[in-house]
C-alpha cells in the first residue's frame, strides 16, 4: 500500500515523502514549518493528483527528466526524482496519480 511519510528535517521543518507500494520515492515535499501545513500538503497531493493537467513535466539541466506537481493556485507541492528518461518519467506521474488519493499517512 502507498504512503505518504511525514518526517523533521535536520533544520526542524516537516516535510512527506510519497512512497509507491514497494518503497520507492515517488514525490517529496518542500519543507513546511509547521506539522499541520505538511498535512495541508498532503491533502493537496490527494486532491490535485488526479488531473493529468497539474503536472509539469521538466527536464533538468543534465539532461534528466523529472516533474513537478501543482496545486490550482500554480505552487509546486511536490516533486519527483530525476529520471533515466521521459518514459520513466511518466511512469512516475502515472504511479503518483494511482497511489495518492488513498495513500495513507505515517510519522516517522
């Protein structure tokens, strides 16, 4: 089952990773000062990870491609790994639209 791990970075911030069923990083969060607006951002996942149209498919500057996810508002409330290529990349944003909406949520 897919899950969205919550824990404190080193500076003290919140941030969630959303992890597929077998244990792979599939999105990461930005840092949140607060626990109550890392949960925000998870409920933000949930909700716009359904609509193919909030991602925003890149491609870094080593050649990489990768994505990031909005909200309605155009705020980035995730991003993906780097990846090997454009197929894997959307494989990612496929895994993400399949797992988000009823992932789970734990502490760590």
């Amino acid at each position: 089952m897919a899950k969205f791990e919550i824990s404190v970075r080193k500076n003290g911030e919140f941030q969630f990773n959303l992890k597929a069923s077998n244990g792979e990083v599939i999105l990461t969060s930005e840092g949140y000062t607060t626990k109550a607006a890392c949960l925000n951002g998870v409920e933000s996942v949930k909700k716009n990870a359904v609509e193919e149209k909030r991602f925003e498919k890149l491609v870094a500057k080593n050649g990489k491609p990768y994505f990031n996810l909005k909200a309605t508002n155009g705020q980035i409330i995730g991003q993906s790994q780097m990846y090997a290529s454009e197929r894997n990349r959307n494989n990612g944003i496929a895994s993400v639209m399949r797992n988000a909406p009823d992932a789970v949520v734990v502490e760590i």
